[in-house]
C-alpha cells in the first residue's frame, strides 16, 4: 500500500512538473525499457548468503553502469549466473596458513519463455585470504566490474534481443490478442509490457496494451471498488485511497469511486488530499492520463511477476547443460 501511494505522489509530482514546463511526457520512463532482471539462485554448494549476496551487487553493478539492471523479471529478459568452485587449497605462507580459492563464473543473458539464449560469459576467479570466508571475500571483490568484456557481453545480448522481439513482433501480438480472448489479461499485458522500446514492435503495440488494460480494469473494477468500501468502513481510510487510485478514470465503476473519495480524503492527511486533487487534474489530459494507466499496469505486474523462484533459477540452469 505505502508502495503504490509513493507511485501517486510520484505521479502527482511529475505532472505538476510537466505542466510548469509545458513539455510532453515520456512514458519510456515506465514502459518498454529494455532490462535485465537478475536472477540469482537460494543455494549454491560452498557459498554462503553473504556471498551471494556480494556476488549479485557485483552482476547489479554491471549492468547498472551498462544502463541495463532491473529488480523486477517482468521484462522477460534476465541475467542469471552461475559459480563453481574449482579448486581450494590452504598453503603457508611463511607467518600464517592462507586459503587459496579458484572459481568460474558464468552469466548468461536469456528469454526464459521459450528458452532463447543470446549471449554467455565465462571468466576464472581467484582469492586468497586468512580463512576460507574472507578468500571467497577477496575472491568475488576482484570481480572487474568495468572489464570491456563484460560491456561487450551485455551488448551482444542487447542486440540479439533487439533483433528477436522485432523477428518475433506478429507472433506475440497474435499471443497477447489470444490470451485477452480468453480473459487472460494480466498473461497479454505481461507479454506486451515485456518489449523494449529499443525494437520496431514497440510503437505497434503500446495501444493495444492500454485496450487490454480496460478490459482488465471492466472485468475487476467492481471487485476493486468493494473493497475499497470495505477498507472505508473500517476506517481504513489511505488503503481505501490506495485501492481507489488502481482504478482506471475511465473504468465502468469510476463514476462510483468520486464518493469514495470525498470521504476518504475528508479523514486522512492533507498530503493524501491535495495528491489525490492533482490526479483529477491529471486525468483530463490524455498524454498524462496514459502515463498513469502504464504506471498503473507496471505495478499490477510487479506485484503477480516481481520475483522468480528458486525453481525458475534452476530450471534456467538445467537447459544451458
């Protein structure tokens, strides 16, 4: 709830802003940048959590300064790698024993629905320390974040995806226009939201994803506007609000939110209210009103596909052996 009432104020924010510079909105920001998610696995035989964990900030650091790292696996493109140990040994170094370990690192770059691999890396890793913890420690801190190799890697993989969403363009609108027939919605939006904006497809599908998002929102609208007078009734009055504003302007049930809102804004901060007074303004501009159903469409999908489960990791593993 507290996420999606920062999305609002964000929103808020960035319409003022817009109407003081008369400018146009750039719904790249929310829509079709190309990213990787960075899909790490729970469990890998000699690591610890902490290692793995200084092992993704390292692949993060990567792809941030290559303008490519995301948290989220909407995007249907992920980065993932794997670590194995190759060799460890304790050697004494004259005043103290040191550990010496050596490792390989693979990432790979991949469209997990059909299995697409566009680009692989691999490079030896090797640390040395007082115990076994702070070799692994040096180990990974030797990871050279800004290797040309490591550029050309990502943007290999860029290019071969470019390449595939534009070869593959008629085929996942003619997948996404099959998944709305049957009232999957959140699967098309997904399928949809997945293109880059880098790729030719991208201008051909952007309203067909506002139309399956109002179909979405016709199907759920109703269901969303009970809740929200349940949180109401119990005095719930921001995650009321927070439910309110994932409806649509232009849903079915919209005209029954303006009560809703009335109330709630009467009985929560002025904060919430003045927000909630920009929205309104928001709406009656069409450029900013389709900003705000991307926005709307990003967290929908963040919340059913921000996240990829141990299994989805291994299984991504198991088809590159």
């Amino acid at each position: 709830m507290k996420y999606f009432l920062a999305s609002l104020l964000i929103l808020s924010n960035l319409f003022l802003a817009s109407q003081a510079q008369n400018s146009s909105v750039n719904e790249k920001n929310i829509f079709g940048k190309m990213t990787l998610a960075v899909v790490m696995p729970s469990y890998v035989e000699g690591l610890d959590d902490s290692h793995l964990e200084k092992l993704k900030s390292s692949i993060i650091e990567i792809l941030t300064s290559n303008g490519l790292a995301s948290f989220q696996s909407q995007n249907h493109l992920v980065l993932y790698p794997t670590i194995r140990l190759l060799d460890e040994r304790n050697v004494n170094a004259g005043v103290q024993n040191m550990t010496l370990i050596e490792a390989e690192i693979s990432l790979f770059i991949k469209q997990p629905d059909n299995n697409t691999l566009f680009a692989t890396i691999t490079k030896k890793l090797r640390g040395s320390g007082r115990t076994r913890v702070l070799a692994l420690n040096n180990m990974l801190d030797r990871i050279n974040k800004d290797n040309e190799n490591y550029a050309v890697f990502i943007e290999k993989g860029k290019q071969k995806a470019i390449n595939y969403y534009n070869s593959n363009c008629e085929r996942i609108i003619e997948q996404a226009e099959n998944f709305s027939k049957t009232n999957q919605f959140i699967e098309a939006l997904n399928l949809l939201f997945s293109i880059p904006d880098e790729t030719s497809c991208f201008q051909k599908i952007k309203p067909m994803t506002i139309e399956i998002f109002k179909s979405y929102q016709a199907q759920t609208c109703q269901k969303m506007l009970q809740d929200a007078k349940a949180k109401l009734a119990n005095r719930q009055f921001e995650e009321a609000l927070s439910i309110i504003g994932q409806i649509d302007p232009q849903a079915p049930c919209a005209p029954q939110t303006n009560e809703l809102i009335i109330k709630a804004t009467q009985e929560t901060s002025q904060e919430n209210k003045s927000q909630w007074e920009t929205l309104q303004k928001l709406f009656a501009d069409s450029s900013q009103l389709e900003r705000y159903r991307l926005q709307l469409i990003n967290d929908l999908l963040t919340k059913r596909y921000g996240g990829m489960s141990f299994y989805d990791y291994s299984r991504l593993n198991q088809n590159n052996k």
